[in-house]
C-alpha cells in the first residue's frame, strides 16, 4: 500500500502545480468581454473603454461581444453557461441582477449563484428626455398632457432601468403613460430622435450626446441632486415627482466558480484601469461616475438594490411572463 500511497502523494502533487502554473500564466489567451446590448450605448462603451487598455496591459487580444436581447437575458444565460476559466466577462447592469428576478417567474440563471463579482465599475443618473420638437417644454406640461391623454402618450426605453424609472414617475405622479420597449439604449434614441416615439427614459451616458447637440431635450435626471454636466437640468423631485431617486449601475462579473486568484487578478486590472485618469475623463464626460469598488462591495450592492428594485417594481406592476 506504500508504494500506491507515495504514488497517489506525487500525482495530487503535480495537480496542485499545474493548477498553480496555470494560475500563474494567467491570461494565456483571448478574453471575451460579453455586452448584453448592441454598440453604442453605456455598457458597450465601458467595455471597449475597458478591453482596449486591458488589451494594452495583458498583451491579449480582449474583443467585445455584443448580445442583444431578451432584457439581458439572452447575454446573461450565455456568461452563465461559459467555462470558469476567466476568459469570459459579462458586463452587467442593474436589471440583469437585481430587477429581472421580480420580472420573471423563472430565469435561465441565478443572479447571485451564476456569477462571481469582480467590481462595480460605474453609476449614472437616467434623464427624462423629449424630441426637440414636442409640445411640453418641462415636466409640469409633460404631465399635463399625460393626464389629458391617459394612455396615449408613449415613452421608449433601451433597458429595463428607463422602465422602472418611466414606472417610477408614472406612479408618482399618477400619469398614464405607455412604455415602448427597445433592445438598447441606441434603437431607442433613434425613434425619439425621428420623432417616432416623443420621450424617452435612459441613462445620461449614452443620451448624453443627443443632449448636448440638441437631437433630444432633457426634462430632468432621477438623480437626488442636479447633475454636473446639466446643472440647468432639475431632477425629477424639484420637477415634482417626488421621491423618484434612482441611479442605475454597470459592473464586470465571472462565470461562477472562477479561482480566487484569478478574480483577484482581474479586479485589480480592471479597478487600476477604471482609475487612470484618462478613464475617468472619458466616463466622467458623458456623466458616468467611477466606482471601482472590491468583490464584496458590489456583492452587497446587487443584494440592496435586489430589495429596492423589488419593492419599486412590485408596487407598478411590472411583470413579463
């Protein structure tokens, strides 16, 4: 029996130091950022912002794969469902973790026990914009016409936090208003640029742009405070919805059972990254804060705005199945 225990003794040996060595070559290969929406919106431009320099830091190719749809859905399934090597990412926003479990009476993934958290990357406010064109010039008038017009008046949202913010508002200020759904923050301000659809709710980062040339003219932010970037611009508690105060977040995560070492690696990679200043002026620009924060951190985010989004969404209604 020696002889087979002595044997046993160096196999689990040298597993031990391949696993290390492996660990230690870490990135070998390609990483695949996963985006759960098409190019150009908020989330798309924190991971090629992201890829790009860590491209330049691993000397790795680190490309971005863009899967619309299904809410998240469809992305977070296959972030999921792929290997728990740490050559795939997912970045994810607040509905895929902490809004899509009261949403839906069953998911193709668990928010908490499908993904291993790498940091909370950055926050940002929705805005409340309209077509340059339509008829309320502010939110009083807004409402105004919502109230004369129950259910006529459409607004559109690229993902599920400009619905439970346009949801937010409605209940506030019990003004009925159909809400017109889109697979991404792009699609969306296109229709409110053509004039398709006349509001529209959608974080300030990738709005911001259209607000800035004029395409879309910005009502409010939800934000608790005005924001740097449109400090003519109240929120929607000064405007009078009280009590609507929502900031939506976008954050890196892993398959689930990634090593330890391995998610260490990466957050300290992707946190340094977040934290150069040519980073943040590119965040900060279209009105993105920076968070950076530990594994832990963002754990206890997704597990409080589980509990807040829950309730907001529970008192509206909202259910999509």
């Amino acid at each position: 029996m020696k002889p087979f225990r002595f044997l046993c003794t160096l196999l689990c040996g040298a597993l031990l130091a391949l696993g290390a060595s492996a660990q230690g070559t870490y990135p070998s290969k390609s990483i695949r950022i996963i985006v759960p929406f098409p190019p150009g919106g908020g989330s798309d431009l924190v991971a090629r912002t992201v890829s790009a320099r860590l491209t330049e830091r691993w000397k790795v190719p680190v490309v971005v794969d863009n899967k619309p749809g299904g809410n998240t859905i469809i992305a977070a399934e296959a972030a999921a469902k792929a290997p728990a090597d740490g050559y795939t990412l997912f970045v994810v926003i607040d509905s895929t973790l902490a809004m899509n479990q009261s949403l839906y009476t069953k998911l193709p993934y668990d928010p908490v026990k499908s993904f291993s958290p790498i940091t909370l990357a950055v926050s940002q406010p929705m805005v409340l914009a309209v077509h340059p064109q339509f008829q309320a010039r502010n939110v009083e008038e807004l409402l105004t016409m919502a109230r004369a017009q129950p259910g006529k008046l459409a607004y559109a949202f690229g993902a599920m936090p400009g619905q439970v913010a346009g949801e937010a508002f409605k209940s506030a200020t019990h003004a009925d208003m159909l809400a017109v759904a889109y697979k991404g923050s792009a699609p969306a301000m296109m229709d409110t640029v053509a004039g398709q659809v006349p509001i529209i709710f959608d974080a300030l980062g990738p709005a911001m742009s259209y607000v800035k040339s004029g395409k879309v003219r910005a009502l409010a932010v939800t934000s608790a405070t005005r924001n740097a970037l449109l400090p003519d611009v109240p929120t929607l508690g000064e405007a009078g919805a009280k009590g609507v105060n929502l900031e939506t977040w976008i954050g890196f995560v892993a398959p689930a059972g990634v090593d330890k070492a391995i998610i260490a690696k990466l957050h300290d990679e992707l946190t340094a990254i977040l934290r150069m200043p040519e980073t943040q002026q590119v965040f900060l620009g279209v009105g993105m804060r920076v968070i950076a924060s530990t594994p832990e951190q963002f754990a206890q985010t997704i597990h409080d705005d589980t509990e807040k989004f829950g309730r907001i969404i529970k008192a509206a209604g909202i259910k999509l199945d």
